[in-house]
C-alpha cells in the first residue's frame, strides 16, 4: 500500500502557497513540496497540523491506495 495526499488540490482551493502552508504549521516551504509530491512521509503531528489548517478531515487529506 502506498501513503498518498491531495494537499495540493486542497491548498490550491485555499488560494494559500506552499510557503503559506509551511509557515502555518511550523515547516519549511520544502517540506510541504516534498509531501506534495510523495518524497517525504509527514509525521503523524504534522498530518494533523495540516489538517486542522486547511480544515480537512486527516482521512481525506492522507489515504492508502493499492
């Protein structure tokens, strides 16, 4: 099973940047490229810290698919 995200559509609805979001949550606007794009895992903290910011249920911003 692979880890996947739609934080970039939900961001992108938000009209917030990377750097926005980072700034949000406490990281870098790095970070939030490499979750966007499947090269970094985000712990479970910063799942919900996303989460809670973008006011989107973790379940549906992180899911497993085959």
């Amino acid at each position: 099973m692979k880890l996947e995200n739609i934080l970039r559509e939900v961001r992108q609805k938000k009209k917030m940047t990377q750097e926005e979001l980072g700034d949000k949550v406490g990281v870098s606007r790095q970070t939030i490229i490499s979750i966007e794009t499947y090269r970094y895992k985000p712990t479970l903290e910063l799942a919900m810290k996303l989460s809670m910011k973008l006011k989107c249920k973790i379940e549906k911003l992180f899911y497993f698919s085959k």
